[in-house]
C-alpha cells in the first residue's frame, strides 16, 4: 500500500488514464455484454456504460475516465489507482487508443406522413389514450407520424417555439421500437407548458399521455413532461420557463430504475427546497393502469383478466 506522496510523470497520468477499461474487467473475472461499439457492465443492478477507456453510469448520469472507475468502484485512493493502472498490481496494462470524437449530427425532425392514420390506432385504440387528448398534441404539432416507417413522433419544443427534442415510438402492434432522434436536446423533451403550479414528470410520452387520459379534468392547464428516460433534464428546464411551477409530481414507472430515478431527483428537490411528490402507478407504469383495470373494477366491470399489454 503506498504512504506519503508519489510523484506521477505526465506520461504515467496519461497511460493510467487511457487503460482499456473492457480489458481491465475481463482480466478481473467480471462479465460484459457487447453492445455496438460499447460494452456493458453491472454494478449491482445499476448499468455502466464502457467505451475504450471511458464509463457512464446510467442511472447516477455520471462517469469518467479508467481513473476515475478504479478509484470509484474499487474503492481505491488517487495514487492507489494510479499504481494499480500502472501495474503494480501484477497485471498488464493495456492501453486504449484515443477515441476518435465525430462531429455530432444536426437535429432533424423525421419527415411527416400525409396522414396519422396509423398512428391515432395504436394511441387511441392499442394504448387506449383518450382521442381527444392526442388530437390536442397533434394540432399543435407535437405528435405525428413519419412517413419513412410510421412510427409516433413526440416533438418536444424550446420556448421559442423551435423543436428541440424527438422521440420515435414504433406504431406497429407487435413493435417495440423506440429511440430519440440524434441530437436531440434532453431539456427540451416531449411536454406541455399550463399555466397552473403543477407539473407532471414522467419516464415516457405514452406514460404521460396515459395519465392524462386518466385525469382529463382541467389537464390543459397543468405542465406535464416525458423526459425520455430516467433524467431530471427536463424538469429543470421547465421551471426555469416557467417560474409558476411551485409543485412537481414524480410519476416515474414502478420498478426499480424508475423508483430510484424518482427517490434521486426528490432528494434534489428537497435540497431546493421544492414542493414535491412521488406518484406511484399501481401497475408497471401509467399505461398498465390506465388499460388494465383493478380488481374492483374488474369486478364492478364484470371482466376477470386483463387485455393483453405492449411491452
């Protein structure tokens, strides 16, 4: 173990920080999936992100380089990382070759479809979203559907009115596609600007738009926002453009990514000294509940199973 003060040349910084990271697991006994040009590893049941000598955790949205991994999650100081890269530890270094950067891909929205025929089905009658809820989204041209392969485009807007953000959702019955656009902004996802107190923060546009099926009354003047994921981009956004937000509801899913998401963003919120709280779909998430009904209302309805769910 080393005491007192080490000196690290530049060129020891430099070769401890472009260690291949895949490499330095494997050689730890630790498993990886492939994905792409990445690689993916778990640290419980959180996932982290692996490329080169680079790692992103997803759900604590930060990362680092092959230092800044061995002092997290080996638990090691800055010169004890530095000696375990180095090999001191009896391994082989192996390093990665700089990471080429490409230019990121301007923003640009899907081309639209000359009807939405297809994707008013799978909304209103598939996801069962209330038609007048989705035709308020498509008439100011949050929602339509692309021409190229009909999927459910969720548009989201700055405050100038540009599209900023979106999210493509596949229209098939069967389909389980879905993705941002490339170079989509995060804080300018998918929502709805009210002019009440309220907002609404949720995992995904359909989610969002479910809950609001659920709750038509007066829900055009409430805020709501799909951030997408399990991000609080958006949320930060919205109140920033909108100073009248003095409440957040959490209405993220119903599992664990979803209810750590939930309890990371209210302890920001608290800090802040925001008004919040958590809601807690009784299913997976808002689409379950509101497609799938309870047990009172089965009963009441006289239905005993529930209508089979898109994933």
């Amino acid at each position: 173990m080393p005491t007192g003060y080490i000196h690290f040349t530049d060129e020891q910084k430099e070769q401890a920080r472009r260690t291949d990271l895949a490499e330095l697991l494997r050689s730890q006994g630790e498993t990886l999936r492939r994905s792409g040009k990445e690689y993916e590893w778990r640290d419980g049941s959180a996932k982290v992100t692996i490329r080169g000598n680079l790692w992103f955790h997803q759900y604590d949205r930060e990362g680092g380089d092959a230092i800044d991994f061995v002092r997290r999650f080996y638990n090691k100081t800055y010169p004890e990382a530095m000696e375990y890269l180095l090999g001191s530890c009896g391994g082989t270094l192996i390093v990665s070759p700089p990471i080429r950067k490409e230019p990121p891909k301007p923003f640009e929205l899907p081309p639209k479809n000359d009807t939405m025929r297809r994707v008013c089905a799978y909304l209103i009658n598939h996801r069962g979203i209330n038609k007048d809820v989705v035709y308020a989204f498509a008439h100011r041209g949050m929602i339509y559907e692309s021409a190229d392969y009909h999927n459910a485009v969720f548009v989201g807007y700055d405050a100038s009115g540009v599209p900023r953000h979106a999210h493509k959702r596949g229209s098939g019955s069967e389909s389980t596609y879905k993705g941002n656009v490339d170079s989509s902004l995060p804080e300018y996802s998918f929502h709805w600007k009210g002019t009440s107190d309220r907002l609404y923060l949720f995992e995904a546009p359909i989610d969002m738009l479910s809950f609001i099926s659920l709750h038509t009354e007066h829900w055009k003047t409430h805020s709501y926002a799909a951030a997408c994921g399990v991000s609080d981009h958006v949320l930060w956004q919205m109140m920033k453009d909108n100073p009248k937000i003095q409440k957040v509801y959490l209405c993220l899913d119903n599992d664990e990514p979803g209810q750590t998401a939930a309890k990371r963003i209210s302890d920001k919120l608290f800090t802040k000294g925001i008004q919040h709280e958590i809601l807690v779909p009784i299913h997976k998430d808002w689409n379950e509940d509101l497609i799938c009904p309870t047990e009172e209302e089965s009963e009441e309805e006289g239905e005993t199973e529930c209508q089979a769910l898109q994933p």
